[in-house]
DNA sequence: AATGAATGAGTCTTCATTCAT
DNA sequence: AATGAATGAAGACTCATTCAT
C-alpha cells in the first residue's frame, strides 16, 4: 500500500463518492461553459451541502488544481509516448494534435497549459516534465531540418494555446480545428532561405 | 431627426465631457489589466456620480462597446489602407502587425476581433468592412500563389487573436511578439507540394 | 459651520436619518443583552439595506466605535464639571455615581471604560481626558487625607467597571447598586493606621 | 439502580479517558483566552472525534458545567476549611483571597461564580453550599463589629466577581490583585457612623 | 463506544442598478 | 443633467450538530 495512494483508498466509500461526484459536476459545469464554478451551485448539482464540498475542496482553487491534476497527468502520459515517434516531425504531428484535443475537451486544461504561472508545485512539476518530453521531441526535428530553430517547448506550448483560442473563437468544427493546426504546423517549419 | 444623431448633437458640453472622462478611466482600467469594469469605481476615478455613468452607457456592456467602437473604427481605417498595398503578400503581414499591435494595447478590441457575435449591430459592420478589406488582400494574395486557398477573411482574424492570446500568455516580449507572428505568416503560405 | 461638524451636516437628510436608525437599533440591540451585532439583523429591524449599513459602518467594529464616541464624549464632558467639586471626595462621589449610572445603561460604554487597550485613538484621546479629570480629583483628595495613596485614575476606572460587573451579575436594583459603590467608596478612603 | 450513578460507574476505561482529555483540552483553550470552545476544535486538539465530544458532553453548555463542577466542588471544600478560621475577620480575608486566585485561573470558574442563574442543579447546589459557609463566617464577622450589616453572603460573591473584573481589565499583575481585594476588604468594614 | 463525513442554516460581504434629492 | 445614497440579490464561507460506518 503505497502511503500516497493510501490517501485515496482510506477515504470512505461514500466520502469518495461525494469528492467524485463534486468533482464530476465541477467539469461538466466547466464544459458548459460556465467559469464562476461557484462551490454553493456545485454542492446542490452534486446532491451534497455546501460543507462537504468546502471539506473536500477548501477554496474554488483547490477545486480546480484537483479537476487538472487528474487530466493533466493522464495526459503527460500520452505525451511522453507520443514523443518518442521515430519520426520527430510526425511526432510532433500527433502531440499538437493530441494536446489539441484535450485542450478542447477541457477548458481548465486548456487554461492550464496556457498560463505563466502555476499556483500548485504539482502542476509546474507536470508541466516541466511534459516541456520536457516537447523539448526532446524538438531537438530531433531541429537536427532533422524539418522545425524552426527559434521555437522552444515553451513556445510550442503558447502556441498551442493560441490555437485553440482560435479555434474556440467562432463555430469550433473539425474542419477548422484541422485548418489552423495545420497552419501552425507549416509555420513551425523552418522559414525557406 | 435621426434618434441616433440627435443624441450625439445635443450633448451639452459638461456632459460631453463627462463621458470623454468615463471612457478615459475605463480605458486606462482595462490597460491596468483590471476586466472587472465596476461602473461604481470607475464613476469615482472619472470623478463623477454612478448615475452619470449609467446615463451614458446602461451597463457595462453598453460601456464596453463604446470603448470598443472608438477603437475600431480607427482601426478599420487604417486597415484599409493596408490592405491596398500592391505586394499583396506584404500588405497582409503589415495588416497584421497592425491588428496584432492594436489587440495588444487594448484587450477589448481582441475580445471583439475575436468574438463570433456581437451584441451592437455597429460592431458587426465594422467587422464587415474589416473583413472586406482583408477578403480581398486575400485574393490578391491567393492569385499569387502566397497564401493557401483554405483561409477566409474570417480565420484570419481568428488565427490573430490565437496569436494575441499566444503572446499574452507569459512574457509578452517584442521577440515572442515577433516569433509568434512569424510562425502565423510562415503558416499561412501555401503547403509544400 | 465647523469643519468636524460639517460632515454631519452635509450628509443628505435620509442618509442622516438611516444613519442614526441604524445606531439607535444597535443600541437597542446591546441593551437587550444582544452582543453580536449582526449587521444583517440590524439592517432588517432598521428597515434598511444590508448595503446601507455597510455604507456607514464599514464593519461592526466601526459601528461599535460610532455608539461609543457619541455617548462616551458626552460623558467625558459632564464628568470634567462633577470633578470641579470644591469637596474632592463629594465631587468623587458625584462623578463615580454618575459613571455608573452610564455604564449600567449602556454596556458599550463599560466595555471601553474596562478595556486596557483602545481600538480608535478618538477613544484612547476621551479616555485620557477623563483620567485626567479624576486624576486632579484624586490628588485634591489625597492632600484632604480622604483617599488612599495607592490608587491612581486608571484605579479608579477599573474598579467602576468591577462594580458595575458586580451590579450586573444578579438583581441590578437600586438598592445593591447603591450598596455596592459604597463599598467601593468606603474601600478607598485611607485604611486606619 | 440510579440512573445518574451507573452513568459514573459503567464507564468504560477508554471512554473514562476520553472524557478526561476532552475536558483538559477544553480548560487549557479556555485558559488560551479562547472562550468560543468549538467542539470540533477541541474533539482534534482532544485526538478524538466530534461524536465522543457529544456522547459524553450533548452540547457546549454541558461542558462548560462539567468543566466547573469539577473545580467548584473542589473550591467549595477549601473554603469551607478557610470559613472555620476562629478570626472571623482573618477568615473572610482567607477565603476572598482563596477565591480569587481560583477565578482569576479560571475565567469559568468566576464566570459561575457571578451568574445569576445555574443551568445545573449540582452547581446551584454547590453555590448554596458556599453561600452557607460565608454566611457563617458574616454572621460572625458582623458580630464582632468588623463588617458592615447590608452585606450578604450573596453580595460577597457578586462584590468578588466585581474584584476579578477590574483585575482582568488591564495589567493583572499581583500588586493590582492585592491592592483591588484590599480596596473591597476595607470597603466591607462597618462604616465610620 | 468511537469515528469523522456530511449537513445546511446562518453570517458576512460585495456590487450592479435604481431613484430620491 | 448630475449626484451618490440606498437597495438587496448573490456569493463565499463557518460551525454546531447529526448519523452512517
């Protein structure tokens, strides 16, 4: 029994209901669009008071950081394998993509993945290390000719960020998903002469 | 007697001044990075009563889309001009350093730029006329063989404001400025092959 | 027109009336034993906004302070004429009786009369002047071998407050108030030998 | 079978333990200055949960009770001897000054001590029990020509309360204590005529 | 008997908007 | 036309008490 996942196993069956039920509200109301994430309308969604929530979740932020932690290192995960793609362009390729769609899915990530600072150690440290694995991914394509030298894994990442603000801004088909993505991935490549 | 005209031609002086100030202290609000807009705060810094504030703009909306129509109309102006540089492709790059510098200095213009509907039917054509000029920078452009056939007017103002949004998110440099941008126009030629 | 009087003058006859509303239900509130303050609670009985409580009274303590300066000053005022007694120990009769009688109607006013340390300087400042006032009665006292040598102002302060306590705690009649301070006077005239 | 007495007798080691701790960590938050006693507060400080607190105190009030009746009764005894004192004038000296370093430990104790009403019999029980002590020792005392006739028993136990008072309120050092009890003490004397 | 998660009424505080002056 | 006091709905958070485990 590992002392870190032991937090969440000895939670009481029905205090871990409650945490994931509060958890599950939380995301849809933050897929709906609705940012306020006000932890009264989150208790009475979830079919709890307001107290379990502020147990759970001492503060909105706190809420928030649980809500990313859980996707964000899900996705460092995917991230890592798709980085080491033989082919570093294709690579990149599938983890623009691949962050894309999480990015699109979950607005929290996407607010996440875009912002200077963090407010959680854990979240700098998830981030570093997918920065990492961006990085790696980068240095390939760049030796390979095939990725501008001026881009780091941080840029990749603000980028990232920009287009799916882009894509969010307006009708957010596949069409248009694919359209900028793609424009971002040609600006990538080294600029011709 | 045009409802419209009327109210801006029997403006009485003090009033007229009264609403310069409003807009002022908006404006220098917004710049401050503080989106809240409290009509009450801001009726303080103008140094005039919250009822002044609501006879001239209802609620913060109203508030906003003046701010914003002063701006844009500025902007599509010059714009204009931009756009009937002969090198199409020339005129298209200072367009966009143009717009990417305005939605820089003022975050509400972005917000417009960037937004699928707007609440005041003035905004809507200026977006129009915005989008006509870059339409047909486009298709000049477009003839030249310098930009892919697959953007419109329409995502070009959306892949800008994905770059402002880039640019915005952590250290707002000339050189992320520049890159950020570079990487758009760079992405924006037409695909190898 | 004072300048210090002037701010109760140049506020709006309404915003005067709600403001000593507010006041008078606060007292009220205190002298039926009520020492929470709660503003809300306050707001109703005063028939008034939450938000106009708050316009004037920034936080109960504030309110607090307000119901004390008024009464408090008026005080200070009447005690520095009871001090001016020819007779030292009569004149410190006459004042310590009327104290009490302060302090037994209005509990606010024992409260900062007993406490060591002052919120508000205003307070800190009536305070002072009413020690000095009994300070002079003191001495007077004193030099007429009518007071012991051991007690100083602030003394005298606190064991008012002791003797106002006592009175509380049980029947506060007449009869054991007037009990209870003779003692007190009784206690403070020089012991034999 | 007496109910009352099984609830003492049947309790169970640990239980006892408990009871024990929950009490001594409720004292030393008192003695903190910290009279709000949060149940849940105390439960954690305690090691135990919220519901041990309620099985054996059913609310606040209850604890605070428990909490006296254990020093009271203990109080009582003592005075009871200090009563005896064949000095009737040195007795009640004894048993003032015996009473007052009880409360000025303990901020319940004087509280108890000063109330008008009990909440629970064994305390009105206990207070008779020193009523009827001090009542002697008057008796005696007024006899002897050293103590005024409109004082009771009762009054000496508001008149002590009033002492405790004016000790707390400010620097509680031991001068203050001993000059503030001798003021009373000498204020007890028959007066002059 | 013990635990502590859950509850939700209760309180504080802010701020967009109205309206008497 | 201007003022700013007043309003009160809305949101954040606490804590005494209950009850399933």
């Amino acid at each position: 029994m590992t002392p870190g996942a032991e937090r969440e196993t000895t939670l009481r069956a029905d205090a871990a209901r409650n945490r994931a039920r509060v958890l599950q509200v939380a995301r849809e109301q933050l897929a709906a669009g609705d940012d306020s994430l006000m932890l009264n309308t989150i208790a009475r969604l979830a079919g709890v008071g307001v107290g379990t929530v502020y147990r759970h979740f001492p503060n909105r932020h706190a809420l928030l950081e649980a809500l990313l932690a859980e996707r964000f290192q899900q996705f460092v995960d995917e991230a890592q394998v798709a980085a080491a793609d033989e082919d570093a362009r294709a690579g990149l390729h599938r983890l623009l993509r691949f962050a894309l769609e999480h990015a699109l899915n979950d607005a929290g990530f996407a607010a996440v993945l875009g912002s200077a600072s963090d407010a959680d150690a854990r979240t700098s440290a998830m981030k570093a290390e997918l920065d990492r694995a961006v990085a790696e991914l980068l240095d390939r394509a760049r030796d390979a000719g095939v990725v501008r030298h001026d881009v780091e894994a941080d840029d990749i990442r603000r980028l990232l960020c920009g287009v799916e603000h882009a894509i969010r801004s307006g009708d957010d088909d596949a069409r248009h998903a694919r359209l900028y993505l793609d424009v971002l991935l040609e600006g990538l490549r080294p600029p011709p002469r």
